[in-house]
C-alpha cells in the first residue's frame, strides 16, 4: 500500500525513474511515466494531475469515460491498457490518445473505421504473450510480425511499439530477459516497417520498473506505488 500522498509517490516513482536511467546511461525523459488509475476516484487523478501527471491508463471503459467527463477541464492524455472487445472499439477510437493492449486485426480494423476524421490517428501497441501465458492476452512472437504489417498499413492508426506484462521473475536480471526479448522484438519489426516511428516499449509495473528501464521500455505503467492498492 502506499505510504504517502499522491504527490509525494509521483516524486517518490520519478526519483526512482532517474536513478534507474543514470544506472543504465539513459537520459530521464526518455522514460514517459504512465499512472495506472483503474479503480482509482477522480478526484485521486486531479490530485496527481495537479502535482504535474499528464499521462493516465484505464483498464476499464465505461469507467474511464466517467473520469474523462469529470475531468474534460485537464489537459490529460488517456491511454486505454486493458483487453478491448470488439464491441467496445468505438469509445476507444473516439476518447482516447492510445491503445496500448491491440493483438487482434479485426480490432484493429474497427479502431481505424471508427476513428472521428477530426482526430489524429490513434497511437497503438501491439500487446505481445511474451512468455505464452493461457491467462494473458496478446499476439505470440511468432505472429507479431504478420499483424504488425497488417496494423501499420490501416490509415487511422499509428503503429507506434510493443507492450507486454511478463510473468514476474525473482531476481532483477533474470526480470530482464523478457523485456529484452520484447526490445529485440521492436528493433527486428524495425527493420521491417522502416517508415513506421517504432519508439516505444510499453514494460515495467511498479515491481519491475528498473528491469523494464534497463531493457529499453519507453513508457512504465505505475499504478500501486502512485495510488495506493486497488480498491476492487
């Protein structure tokens, strides 16, 4: 649980941040720290937009949309992170910035047709099954590519990296080796779409931030040490 205010676990989870990009010689703002808010009351992401937090991660739709209507005076960036079913494409496309959990082209097709022409395109990752987990969703390894070519031609998306929540690890390094698999994963679909801006790696949680930052990830999805657990 967390032991102080948002605003002081937002500095608490920046610090961490830097340490973490100077370990590895890594400037500090290549990292984009995105505060996983599901469950979380919007007055908690005033709270944390006030004290400087701009990007925010919802799992849960309809959720989501409430918050951004109470919060339509904040100059918020969403990302949705959590599985979208088909059905439920049209919000996404409508109301947010990013999509950070695609593995599916018929969503990808819905997502590009539904998107407001007055919008920019809708920023997306493709969420990979690093480790081939039956409980998580996401593209296997093997598929990434054939669904990446395929995601990167449709004209209302953007095709900007990867995400992945591997299975946790006990040690730090041996937390590495799926998020460096995922970056090698990033830099081959590099030399596959060349004309695609793939410069991001959606990894790391509050328990394996320093892995994920090592490894290259571009965005940490920060909930816990930010907001305190869950409320459901």
């Amino acid at each position: 649980m967390r032991k102080g205010s948002i605003p002081e676990n937002l500095n608490s989870v920046t610090e961490r941040i830097v340490t973490a990009c100077d370990s590895c010689d890594r400037q500090a703002d290549t990292v984009t720290l995105l505060a996983v808010s599901k469950t979380r009351p919007a007055e908690d992401l005033r709270v944390a937009y006030n004290a400087g937090q701009r990007h925010f991660g919802e799992n849960y739709l309809q959720e989501a949309l409430d918050k951004q209507e109470t919060l339509a005076d904040c100059e918020i960036t969403w990302h949705f992170i959590g599985p979208l079913q088909s059905n439920k494409t049209r919000d996404v496309a409508e109301h947010f910035h990013w999509l950070h959990s695609l593995d599916r082209l018929k969503i990808a097709r819905r997502l590009s047709e539904q998107r407001p022409p007055e919008l920019p395109p809708l920023n997306v990752c493709l969420q990979v099954n690093i480790d081939d987990e039956d409980s998580k969703s996401g593209v296997t390894p093997e598929k990434l590519s054939e669904l990446a070519a395929a995601v990167a031609v449709l004209p209302n998306l953007q095709l900007r990296g990867l995400m992945a929540i591997p299975a946790p690890r006990g040690a730090n390094d041996d937390q590495r080796t799926p998020f460096l698999q995922l970056a090698e994963l990033l830099k081959d679909l590099r030399t596959q779409l060349p004309e695609q801006p793939l410069d991001t790696l959606s990894m790391g949680m509050s328990g394996d931030m320093e892995a994920a930052i090592f490894s290259g990830a571009t965005i940490v999805r920060i909930g816990t040490d930010i907001f305190g657990s869950r409320k459901r």
